[in-house]
C-alpha cells in the first residue's frame, strides 16, 4: 500500500489505483490530532480490504484518468512553471471531475470500511476515537453547509447510524483510551507545521507560527518562511540552529540542502544532502536531490556517484519520469548513450509518450550488445510502449 499526497486546500482522501490512499494537503492541515489522521487512512485502507475498487474497473480507469493524473500533472505544473495557482487549478478540477465519475461509495460501503478500520485499530492496539471525532466534525461541517457540501461527504456519504456505530466501538473498546505516542504527536505537529509553510505566503506562517512561539514546529515553520522570503542568510540561521539542536535529524539536513541548491550553491548542497541521505537511507527522495546537486556539479568525478542515486530513488518511485528523464542525462554525460536511450525512453513512457519510447527503445537496441540485461529491458521497454499504444487506441 502507498500514500499519496495532493496538493488541494479541501479536505478530503480516498483511494484509486488498487492498494493508494491519496490524501489531500488540506485534510491533514485540517485534522485537529495525529489521532483523527490516523482514523481517516485506517478507513481508506477499510476500502482497500473490502475490495470496494475491485467490482468496478471501468470506473476505476475513469477515476484514474480525470483524477488521479490530473492531480500529478498539475503538481508538475506548478513545480514546472513556479506557478501554485496553476497547479491547483489543475488538480481542482480534474479531481472533482474524478469524483463526480468514481469515488462515490454507497452507505453500505462506508459502514463496512468503518467496520474494518474498527478492526484494525483494535489489531494495532490503538483508539478508533480519532476517526469518531473526524466524523463528528464533518457532521457539525454538513449542517453549517448551506448547500456547499463538504467533498469528503460526496465521496463518502455520511450517516448518523454511522457515528453511532463507531461510538458504540470507542464506548466498549479497551483500546478507547490508549494514546499516541507523544514522538507521534511531535511528528505529526511538524508535518502540519511544514506543510503550512510550503503551502502558504510566508507572512501567513509568520502570524501563525510568530516568533513568540519556541517550538520546534514553529521554529521549523519560520525556517521554510524565511527560505521562501527569500531571505537566504536568515533563513540559514534558523535551519543551521535546527540543526545544532538536533545533528542527526535528516530532514533538518535535507532543507538545508534544498535552501542551497536552490541558491545555486552547489556544493555546499552537496555536503547537507549527502548527510541527509547518510541519517534517512530510505528516504529515496533525498537520494533523488542528492543525485541532482552531483549532477549539477558538472565535475566528471561525482557522474558515477549521481547515477548509483538515481538507480536508488527508483527502487521506491520508478514512475517518476522526471527521475528516469535525469538519470538518462547522467548516463549521456558519461558517455553511455545505450544506458542514457533507455532511462530517456522509461521516461517517456511514463510520461505517456509511447512514440518517443519506442524511439529511444529501438536506439538503445542498437547501441548495447544483443541479448545483454540492457538490450532485453530495450526489448520490455518497446513491447510495454507497443502495448501502451494499442490500448490507447482502444480508448478512443
């Protein structure tokens, strides 16, 4: 199972493509405790276990195409062009369009998927309160509506036999009263605290995380703040004492790395990221930034040391064409242009350019020797393109 963010203000999650919970930024902005998140992602996986998705593919494709790809393509967007308000558009109306046609489940569907996210709380040993209090506020939220419903509400519909249940649960489970941990609480806090400050114009972190307020979090905050300012000295004050504080932090360290590399200083990037990547090994999006600061480099040197990365963040994010897409330059800067076709053709097809596949596909045919390990990914890599086309034909 995997998770998924999306950059959208409303609050609302659900699931698409098998076993992918997508969560919206502005659900968990709104959540009032790690408690109430946790419930929410306990009842989309209650989804993925009744199989809910599994009765209607046709559906399912639809959902895939007006939603879910939307969504990616406009966080590249709004990455791509600097412009967050395009990336939202974006994302807005191609999810709403992938609700309107999928993500509709009935009353009955939504009171099993409690049931199961029932279940496996009391399997993990934790509360289900934080999902009746999720409940409870949509509840109080549908009444004050005024015919502006809540998009959670229109792909899961709510009931009051619904809460009912789940308080019957909190009310006898010995699990009810068991709380989080209080490392998960501080986590949680962070991860609101950045995402604010990622999301908003810094004068909204500043009020709402003010300099009165000492916090980690908050400290935090005003560090992406000053970032996006842009205010570069400040701003590497605030990480640089975050640091101190706390040297084996790899996050502290990979926003370091991203304040500078997006400075233009790339080797001091360099060293922040390579620290990162040492203290979060599996954090295969530090990799990816690490591998794009040596490639940045320009120093033939460190080429081998940036595809070794590269190869890494694939092993969790091999959709990601703009990795594969990077990689092949790396290949192609160190002379491999066999190697460099075939990452540049990965890229392309999962950029759903299936011409430009079979282009780089052919080319790295015949470039590296016949029937090694690289000639026959060439070979999935067309037979995958051909495939990709032929369907896409059909669609239409």
């Amino acid at each position: 199972m995997k998770i998924y963010l999306v950059n959208d203000n409303t609050l609302n999650a659900f699931v698409a493509g098998g076993q992918n919970i997508f969560i919206n930024t502005g659900l968990i902005l709104r959540s009032e405790t790690a408690l109430q998140l946790v419930g929410v992602i306990a009842h989309e996986t209650g989804h993925i276990q009744a199989g809910d998705l599994s009765r209607t593919p046709q559906e399912l494709a639809k959902a895939k195409m007006y939603g879910i790809l939307t969504s990616v393509l406009g966080l590249a967007a709004a990455v791509g062009t600097g412009r967050a308000d395009l990336g939202e558009a974006i994302i807005l109306g191609g999810q709403g369009t992938g609700q309107r046609a999928f993500l509709k489940y009935s009353r009955t569907q939504e009171a099993a998927a409690d049931q199961a996210a029932m279940r496996l709380m009391d399997a993990a040993g934790e509360s289900s309160e934080g999902l009746l209090q999720f409940l409870n506020i949509l509840e109080r939220q549908e009444k004050l509506s005024l015919g502006h419903p809540n998009p959670y509400l229109l792909s899961h519909p709510l009931s009051r036999e619904r809460v009912e249940a789940l308080a019957q649960h909190v009310a006898h489970s010995p699990f009810s009263t068991v709380p989080i941990p209080p490392e998960v609480h501080a986590m949680f806090a962070r991860m609101k605290a950045k995402l604010f400050a990622f999301l908003n114009p810094p004068a909204a972190t500043l009020r709402r995380y003010p300099t009165t307020d000492t916090s980690l979090p908050a400290r935090y905050a005003r560090a992406i703040a000053a970032y996006r300012t842009p205010d570069l000295p400040k701003a590497l004050d605030e990480i640089d004492a975050l640091i101190k504080g706390h040297p084996k932090d790899g996050y502290f360290w990979e926003l370091k790395g991203q304040m500078l590399f997006e400075n233009a200083k790339v080797p001091e990037a360099i060293v922040a990221y390579r620290r990162a990547a040492e203290l979060l090994p599996k954090a295969y999006l530090i990799r990816n930034d690490l591998a794009r600061a040596l490639l940045e480099a320009g120093d033939p040197n460190l080429l081998q040391e940036a595809i070794d990365d590269f190869k890494t963040s694939l092993n969790d994010e091999a959709d990601q064409p703009f990795i594969w897409r990077q990689l092949g330059i790396a290949y192609g800067r160190k002379g491999d242009l066999g190697q460099s076709a075939l990452a540049l053709g990965e890229a392309a097809l999962r950029s759903g350019d299936t011409s430009e596949a079979i282009y780089h596909a052919n080319k790295a045919q015949g470039l590296l020797p016949h029937g090694s390990r690289g000639w026959l990914h060439a070979q999935d890599l067309l037979d995958a393109a051909h495939q990709a086309s032929k369907d896409s034909g059909k669609a239409r």
